[in-house]
C-alpha cells in the first residue's frame, strides 16, 4: 500500500490491535492521532488482508517499523526538496520475493530501522553506449559505483540481430553466467554483475572490431576562481568508455608544477522530471578545477578512450594572467661596452632591456683590456661578489658591474738612465778644468 502521512511517527517493534487504537496513540504520527477513526480503520485494512508493506513520505527523514511482526512500514528520506539535519536525498532498495516475502535494503549493510540507511542519490551512475536498442552491432555500459555498498544489478544488451549471435564477443571479459534471446530482429543478452563498493564497471558486446579512435573537443572558461573544462567526447563505434585530464601550473615567477591527474571524469547523464537518457553516442563532462594564486597558465591533455581501448588526445594551453614584464638595466663601470651573457645570449654594456618576471642567469668575464689597460673584476652595486649570478626579476632592475684597472708594474725608464749619465760626464768635465787652473 502507499500512502503519503506515515501512519507511525515512532517505533520500531510494534505490538497492538485496530480494535485499541487508543494502546497504540504513542506511536501514531500527529495527523493520524488527531483522527483515531481513520488510524483505526487503516489497521484494520492491513491486519485483515494481511498487507506486507506500506510505503509513506511527506515527513522527509527514514522511518521503518515492523507492526505485529509481520507488516513493514517504511518511509524513506527524500529524493530532492528540503532536508532535515543528518538526513541526505536517497532512495531504497525494496526487494520482494515471488512468494511475497519482503526484504527491504539498506547501505553498508545496516539494519533499515538504524537511520541513515537508505541509498544517497548521485552516488551510482550509469549509461550504455552508443546505443543500446538493437539498432547497433555493438552495445556497451559502464556503471559507477560510489555506495559503500556492493550492488548486483542486471546488464541487459540490446544489439542487431541481422549479424549471427556467434559473431558477438564480450570484452574485456566473458560473464560466466549470460542468456541470449534471440527475437524480433535483436539479440537480447542478459546477466547479473557484481560490483564491490566505490568501483566502477565496464564491459562490452560487439560484432566490430574498431580501430577508429573517439572525437574529442573542449571548452575551457575561466569562472571566478575556477577554469571550467566542458568536454564533448563521440564514438558511434563502440561508445566513449572515458575522458581523463592531465594539467599542469605554471607560475608567475617561471616555475612549474607537477602533471596531476584525472583518471576518469564521470559523464553528466540527463535524469530529470521530464526524461531519461540511458544511451549515449556523443557524452558530456564537465571538470571544474580551482586555480591556486599566481598562476600564469594551465597547460592540459584531454585523453578520450572508447570501449575497444582507441584513444585521442586534445592538448592545449590556457592562459590565466598575462605575464609580468620588467625592465632589466645593466651597465659597468668605471668601462663601458663589455660584453656579457644574459641566459645563453651575448650582449654589451650599457644594457636595458624588458622581460618577462622570472629568472636569468647573467655572466661578466672576470677581466677584460681596454685601451691597453687591464680591468678586474670587482662586484655588483647590490653587494652580490661573483661574477656570474641568477637575477631574480620581479620587478624593474638597475645593476651595476664594477672592475678596478690593474696597476702597471714599476720599472724605471729609459730617460732616468739618460740623465744619470749626463750628470756623470758634467761632473768628470768640472773636476778637469779645475784641476788645469
């Protein structure tokens, strides 16, 4: 039976009797206790002809009572609309024997009346591909399963049944356990899986044996913090099994991060009021992936795969901030035009250039001869000793290199001898013409 307001509000194990509704007031929800005649009347109805499940909502949090050992009322959480702290949108898993018996399901393997127990939504996803109507000679599925709870569901393909059943191969595995029925043109495949917890399933039945590797686009949007990568993945062959991304980071200042993964990016499945779609030749994904500060640009790769294992790749760069240019002022002193290298480049003082921010690596010689004079070289005007050095450019920079010219060695000159000489034959020419007189 269904019914909106659960006629139980509190519980578990509950023992009475239509005929004293009044034992049983303790239990009842508000609205059925304020109508005792129509409470009493509805027990009625499930002790007489014996109903084994009643199905309720409205109060939008779990509920689960067994009425004289035999009658289960369940009332589930909600599947959209307002939640009560604790509680998240689900759904439950209700099993009913072809004898009647009733088994309802509950996550983890809890006990149902130990809340929350019920199956969150959005945590199992699935979708066959590209088709899975008889219409193609191949049909896949891929189911994600992010319960903590192993589920068993039937897998059912659906493929053309003009090409001999025989012709049809599973991959990558054979079930152990499959039905095929062939009719009206189809072959239909059966066979119940098991997938662990927090896994995901895939496999394939196909005719074909592609070799042609998916179509793969992007659009990548930069929003607030965030840059948006809208993937549209096709294969009309065997279906799009995957789109994973690769990206990296690079900085403001020039460095890099490392390559971070995403293996596997889950497909958005249109499930709604208004439709359903289980089968997809072209898929759509959607990663949003939060910038860190100084991020210049983000380089990716985008890898489609397809059920057969063809991949295609999409490689790309997307720029976040332009980069930071500074300008880089270079001169010597007490000498101009000496040459040096600005990361593997030659150039002469007086230098000035503009730069994107980051580092270079500048090398002076440590002597050089001008005009027949050497100069050594001495330092920079920030204090920094070596003659080759890593310039960290951050903002505009204006650098100095200072040499010091080499004192020649004293040796005396040639006109120093000249003039001792002279002053020596002066002498002896004095001291004979005195000695005469």
């Amino acid at each position: 039976m269904l019914i909106h307001h659960p006629i139980f509000g509190s519980g578990f194990m509950i023992s009475g009797s239509w005929q004293n509704i009044n034992a049983l007031r303790s239990y009842l929800y508000y609205s059925w206790d304020s109508n005792l005649n129509a409470a009493s009347e509805f027990l009625r109805l499930v002790e007489q002809y014996n109903v084994n499940l009643v199905l309720a909502g409205h109060i939008h949090r779990e509920q689960f009572n067994i009425y004289n050992g035999k009658h289960i009322f369940e009332t589930n959480a909600p599947a959209g609309g307002s939640l009560p702290s604790g509680v998240y949108w689900s759904y439950r898993l209700v099993n009913v024997s072809s004898d009647g018996k009733i088994n309802v399901l509950s996550i983890g393997g809890k006990a149902p009346q130990n809340s929350p127990s019920s199956y969150p939504i959005g945590s199992l996803l699935y979708y066959y591909a590209p088709l899975n109507d008889g219409s193609t000679k191949s049909s896949s599925i891929k189911i994600y399963n992010n319960l903590d709870a192993t589920i068993h569901p039937l897998v059912e393909f659906i493929v053309d049944g003009s090409v001999p059943v025989s012709n049809y191969k599973f991959y990558p595995y054979t079930p152990k356990d499959y039905s095929v029925i062939s009719v009206d043109g189809v072959h239909i495949v059966s066979f119940r899986v098991s997938i662990p917890a927090k896994t995901i399933y895939s496999i394939t039945f196909t005719a074909i044996n592609e070799t042609v590797k998916p179509m793969i686009s992007v659009d990548v949007v930069k929003s607030g913090d965030d840059l948006i990568f809208n993937v549209n993945a096709t294969d009309s062959g065997v279906g799009v099994k995957r789109v994973g991304l690769n990206y990296q980071f690079m900085f403001s200042d020039g460095s890099k991060s490392s390559w971070y993964n995403v293996d596997d990016i889950p497909p958005k499945i249109v499930v709604n009021r208004d439709q359903i779609i289980y089968s997809y030749t072209s898929l759509l994904y959607m990663y949003k992936l939060t910038i860190p500060s100084n991020v210049q640009s983000v380089s990716y790769s985008l890898i489609a795969e397809d059920f057969l294992g063809n991949v295609e790749y999409f490689n790309g760069t997307f720029t976040i901030l332009a980069p930071k240019q500074y300008t880089l002022t270079i001169d010597s002193s007490p000498i101009s035009g000496v040459q040096f290298t600005l990361s593997g480049s030659t150039y002469t003082t007086k230098f000035s250039t503009s730069l994107v921010a980051g580092n270079y690596t500048v090398s002076f010689p440590v002597e050089v001869n001008v005009g027949g004079v050497k100069y050594i070289f001495s330092g920079w005007s920030d204090g920094f000793s070596g003659s080759t050095r890593t310039i960290i450019l951050t903002s505009d920079t204006n650098l100095t290199v200072y040499y010091k010219a080499e004192a020649p060695p004293q040796t005396p000159s040639y006109w120093i001898y000249i003039a001792i000489a002279s002053l020596l034959v002066l002498m002896v020419i004095i001291v004979v013409v005195y000695r005469r007189k």
